[in-house]
C-alpha cells in the first residue's frame, strides 16, 4: 500500500460534521518553515492541519493552503484561542485576525486553547459563549476546548448548553487522561489527542517495542494505532517528510485485544503527564 492509497478515516462529531482522525500538528514549527512543512504534509496525504494562535505561525499554514491549491472542503483546519484574548471583544478580535492570517473565511474548528481557571476572574464560561457567537455566525463550523478537565467541561455546558465538539487534551500510553476522556464521553465530546507518542518517549520504550517488532512497524506507529482503535483523533508532528509518511502509514494493520490492553496498562497516572497540569496552568503568553 502506498501514501495516495490511504483513505483516513473520519470520525462524526455531535455537530454531525466530520473530522478526519489523523491530521498534521503544527506545535514548535518555526514561523519561517511552516509553509514549506505544511506543504509537504499536504502532499504526503494529510487533509487535517492544527495550528494555533500561540504557535505563532497560523500564516505559514495559511501560505501553505494557498499554495497547494487542494480544494478548501478537502480540507479540515483548526486553529485555537491564545490564552491572552479570553475577554469576549478580544477573542472576537484576534479570531478574525487569525482568519486574515489563514487568508480563510471560515475555519473547520476553533478551540478555547486552555481553561486559565486560575485567571479572569476564574471566567471561561463567558470566552464559551464567545465562540458559541462565532459559530453561530458561520467563521468557525465547529467549536470546541482544549485542555480542559471534566469540571471545566462540566460548567461550561451547565452554564450554556452547548457542548463541545471537541476537548483536545494531552493523550499517550504513559498518561492515558481517562477522567477526562470519560467526561467528553459522558457529553458527547469527542477527545483528540496531542503529544499522543509522549514526545518521542515511545521510541524508548521496551514493552511497545516488543510489539512493533513483532508486528514489523515502528513504536510510533503502534501508539498511533492504539490511539485509532481507541476512537481518539491524532494530529502527530514531525518536519521529516519520511516521518510523516510513517506517521500516515498505520490504516492497513490492528492491534488485537491484548495488545490494546498492554499499552493501555503502561498508564502512569499524572506522573506520566509531560505538559502543564490544567488546573495550574496560567500562562498567559
């Protein structure tokens, strides 16, 4: 099987969009290579792109969609809320200006990047109710969160009655964030998954090295698959353009139940967290 036979599946969303479960992140690409990496994820096969208003290279990714000439509905672009904008007129601000930067008139989906329970007045039911308005008039097609722990999604859809399409949260078989899993479960919020091979810490490890080897792919292959078979969306990064074709290449083979439930056990709990702790995290950027 080769790249171009690969059809990525989608997965619905409680909007009844569809989103496609592996897409392309651009989390710590340079402003400056974000184009030229971006097109080359675009050529390998990847259709979903994330960025992020922090990343600071929302226009690289812009240039790179302008360039490829794909046609923008084979397309599925997410961009997400800096930390800094939560103020209703601020997010309404600086969401239009990340659409001049996409050089777009909509994006698939816009996410609240992380809760901040710890600033603004502990508020992020009123930034909710701001990309609510945004939704609603058509800029993005879908909205959901980041990083948000069952209690921040909880009041959130108490408070408004709208629930997240999405919760993008830190994901891997070291830190398999089931409590917060479970509560997009419980709403109807589909769970996407970053840092989903912990960083390159899978590469080292012996237990999904045993599979792969048995299986004949790569440990990032095996955690991506894990991921898949579990229902979670991935959006793994590399700059590698054999990188990304491995990262792309993990439709045409399963783990079985056992292997499910090994990787699964190797679950740290919060030690295995890599990134900040949502409920401390106040970094305004």
């Amino acid at each position: 099987m080769t790249v171009s036979d690969i059809s990525v599946p989608n997965v619905t969303l409680n909007d009844d969009r569809t989103i496609p479960q592996l897409g392309f992140g651009v989390f710590q690409v340079p402003p400056e290579q974000t184009q030229q990496t971006v097109e080359t994820a675009l050529e390998v096969g990847y259709r979903h792109i994330d960025t992020a208003q922090m990343y600071g290279n929302e226009a690289g990714v812009g240039a790179a969609i302008a360039a490829a000439g794909i046609p923008r509905d084979d397309l599925w672009i997410t961009t997400k809320l800096n930390n800094g904008f939560h103020r209703p007129d601020d997010a309404r601000r600086t969401f239009a200006e990340s659409l001049d930067r996409l050089g777009l008139d909509q994006v698939d989906l816009f996410l609240i990047h992380w809760p901040l329970p710890t600033r603004y007045d502990g508020d992020f039911v009123s930034t909710w109710e701001t990309l609510v308005e945004l939704r609603e008039d058509g800029r993005a097609r879908s909205i959901g969160v980041s990083n948000f722990e069952p209690a921040h999604l909880d009041r959130i859809v108490e408070a408004t009655g709208v629930v997240p399409a999405v919760n993008q949260i830190e994901v891997h078989p070291f830190f398999a964030n089931e409590a917060a899993r479970a509560a997009g479960a419980r709403h109807g919020t589909v769970t996407e998954a970053w840092a989903p091979i912990a960083k390159g810490k899978v590469n080292d490890d012996a237990t999904i090295g045993e599979i792969a080897d048995r299986l004949d792919r790569t440990p990032a292959q095996v955690a991506l698959r894990w991921h898949l078979q579990r229902g979670d969306i991935v959006f793994p990064k590399s700059m590698r353009r054999e990188r990304m074709a491995e990262n792309f290449a993990i439709f045409d083979f399963e783990l079985g139940d056992d292997d499910l439930a090994t990787i699964s056990g190797l679950d740290r709990g919060e030690e295995g967290r890599t990134g900040p702790n949502p409920n401390t995290m106040d970094w305004l950027g």
